[in-house]
C-alpha cells in the first residue's frame, strides 16, 4: 500500500483523464497501458533493486551503484526532488482549498475555489496568501506524519487513505455512468479506437505519463526499494504498484470522462479539465458537493501520500549523508520546501516552466539514470539477484533494462525536449 501510496497521486487523477482528453481517448489509454506492462513494471524493479542494492535513497544510491559522478548526481537530484515537491504541495493546496468549498456550499457558504490558481501573469496577493496558507497545511501534515517514520505513520496513514479513494473513485464512476449521455463518453473512452489514432504523439504521451504516473524518476522508488527486505520478489511487488496505479487512473477517468460528454462539454480541456471544468459538473447533478468533496477529499489523500514520499526521500538524503538528525532534517526540508513554493505559486509563467522542468524533463532523466546503473554499473550476478528476491526472475530481463527500457525513456525525454522546451516539434 505504501509502494502503491508513492505512485498514485496527481498524476492519476488530475493528469490521466486530461491527457486521455487531449490526446483522443481509447487510442491513448490502450497504448498507455501497453507501456505500463513493458516499460513501466520492468524500470519500477530497476528502481527498486537499485535502492535495495545499495540500501541508500537517490543522494547515495547513484554513487553506491557505481555510476561515474554518482555523488553530484544524487545531490542534483536531491535539489530536484526539493524543487519538485515544493510545486507539487502547492497543487494539493489547491486541492484542498477545493475540497473546503464544496464542503461549505451546503450550509450557503460560497467560496470561489478557482480564487486560488495563481494568475497567468503578475501578483494575485489574495491567491498567494491562500496558496502559501494550504502549502504550509499540506507540508506539516506531511511532516507529521514522517515524525513518526515508515512503519508507523507512512504505512499506516496508506492502509487507510489507498482503500478510502478507491471507494470513492467507484461511487464516482456509478454516479457518472448513471448521467444521461455518458455511454458516448464511455465508448470515446474506451471503445472507440483506430490502430491510425496511435500517432508519434500518443506514443511518446502515454509513455512520459507512465513515467510520471508510477513515480519513476530515480527518487521515491529507489529510497523505498531500499527500505524492502532481501527476500521480497520485486516483481510482485512493481506488478501491485502498477495493477493500483492503473486502476486509480483509468477510474479517475471514467469518474471524469462520461460525466463530461454528458454535459457536452470539451474533453480537449487540458490541465484545467479537473480545477475549471468539473466543479461545473458537480455543480449541475443533484448532491454535486457532495461528490465534489468525495472527489477532492480522494484527490487530496493520493496527492498527499506521494507528498510524503517526497519528503521522505529528501530528509533521508539528509540522516544518509550528513550528521544531521531526522527530527532536525523533518524540520529544515519542510521549511526549505515552503519556501521554495513561493516562486511557482505567484504566477502560471513562472509555474508552468517550473513544472516542465523539475517535473516531466528531470524526472525522464532521473528514470534513464536509474534503469542506467543498475543494468551497467551494478554487476550482472547483483542485478540479477536483487531483481528476484526470492523468485529467480528471467535473465533476459536484464537485457531488457540495459537496451530496450533506457532507449523508451529516451525516446520520451528527446520527445520533451524538443516539443516543450526548443518548440521544435508540434503534437500530432
């Protein structure tokens, strides 16, 4: 529940059903869980041996794993990770401050949730101060919830929220499927698919939102991995992590998608298809704060959870490497991550870049790494026994990681540079 906690989250429910939209439907959500199967599954048992081999988080785990520079590429990627949760705490901040005005609108109380979202441009103090207040909520719950450490608190709190968001998902998706129209929504979904719909777009889509869906990126999975015992099958465990995964995704979508054809309005909405567009659904059915609040309480849980993973690998970077105490450590990343939210959350021109690169391009470069390291740097005996565990895996396998996976998340990541940052390319 815990592996499954780190990989479900934004990603899932906010990200999934909007690139289902902006990319064509069943076209996409086929190939996407193709690429989950081939790719997804075998770089989750890559990170995960690689953190149980060198029983380190991200900051030690390249180094250990004998990758030339691997210190400075741990430390590059601790001041990723710390970049990336502080943006990443911001949305769920949105999320939550959603989840309060749908929880208000019953007792007449209207509070504008989109007053929030930073602006395009400029300084929205009244959205600044309500972002830094539930970032700031966000980050102590997290922290919290690390002060009592793995067992205790991170594994305990997924027991519970995993399950609770599953349910809430399900009770979702009846109340969408039950709307008038939503079978055309289903049927774009789901059924409706052309072998032409897979174009060089949808293919390089599904495989970068499988890398940022399960976590990859050389960080969450490789600090959990080394917290597994030697005799657990790491296959076992990446094909659970990525069966809950998918299903938290393709739920979100059927929660999202028939309910939106049903109110004829544009699946193609893009990021704003969660925060701009289903508020208006939940406005319009009858009990809609109520499945509004279901939906955010759920989006904030699963949000919450990879926030914690996050946190967890950046104060483990700091108790591995450093004399500082974890109690000290819990205290520092969460005041550095605080403050650090502060740049992205003023404006969407500094958000959106900010997002690209400390989200979708280092984390493609944090997954090539990984798969990189463990299938070249670590010794083909050790790969191989740390991808088994117990379970003798097959030792094509670790052909697979050194060519077949690392040339996909290139693929991905070349895709990325050349479309969103050198605007070389055009989605087609």
């Amino acid at each position: 529940m815990a592996l499954i906690g780190v990989a479900v989250g934004l990603g899932n429910v906010w990200r999934f059903p909007y690139m289902v939209g902006k990319f064509g439907g069943a076209a996409f959500v086929l190939f996407y869980v193709l690429v989950v199967i081939v790719i997804g599954i075998p770089g989750l048992m890559a990170e995960l041996a690689l953190g149980r081999e060198t029983r380190r988080g991200p900051v030690g785990a390249f180094a250990a794993g004998g990758l030339p520079l691997g210190r400075y590429v741990g430390w590059g990627f601790f001041g990723v990770v710390t970049a990336a949760t502080s943006y990443y705490c911001a949305v769920i901040g949105w999320v939550l401050y959603f989840a309060l005005a749908e929880l208000l609108r019953p007792v007449g109380v209207v509070l504008d949730a989109s007053a929030i979202l930073p602006p395009d441009s400029g300084i929205d103090m009244g959205s600044l101060v309500r972002q830094l207040l539930c970032t700031g909520i966000v980050i102590a719950t997290c922290g919290a919830v690390q002060w009592r450490g793995l067992r205790a608190g991170i594994e305990r709190a997924s027991v519970w929220i995993m399950p609770t968001l599953y349910v809430i998902l399900l009770i979702l998706v009846g109340r969408s499927l039950t709307l008038p129209g939503a079978w055309a929504g289903v049927q774009w979904y789901l059924l409706k698919f052309s072998v032409a719909d897979i174009t060089p777009a949808v293919v390089v889509a599904a495989m970068g939102q499988a890398i940022f869906s399960m976590s990859l990126g050389g960080t969450f999975m490789v600090l959990y991995g080394s917290y597994l015992a030697d005799h657990v099958p790491l296959g076992r465990q990446a094909v659970t992590t990525a069966i809950g995964d998918t299903m938290a995704g393709l739920l979100a979508g059927l929660a999202i998608i028939p309910a939106v054809f049903a109110l004829g309005l544009p699946p193609a909405s893009g990021p704003g298809l969660l925060f701009t567009t289903l508020p208006r659904v939940f406005a319009t059915i009858p009990l809609g704060w109520l499945f509004g609040l279901l939906f955010f309480v759920g989006l904030f849980g699963a949000a919450w959870l990879s926030a914690v993973a996050a946190l967890e690998a950046l104060v483990a970077g700091l108790t591995d490497n450093t004399r500082i105490t974890r109690s000290r450590a819990i205290v520092l990343m969460a005041t550095v991550t605080w403050a650090l939210s502060i740049p992205p959350s003023l404006n969407n021109t500094i958000f959106v870049p900010w997002d690209l690169t400390f989200g979708s391009g280092m984390q493609t470069l944090g997954a090539l790494l990984a798969v990189l390291t463990l299938g070249w740097c670590v010794s083909r005996g050790r790969a191989l026994q740390q991808l088994s565990g117990a379970h003798p895996v097959p030792g094509w396998l670790i052909h697979w990681l050194r060519f077949g996976v690392p040339a996909a998340i290139l693929t991905v990541g070349l895709w990325w540079l050349a479309s969103s940052v050198l605007q070389l390319v055009t989605a087609v």
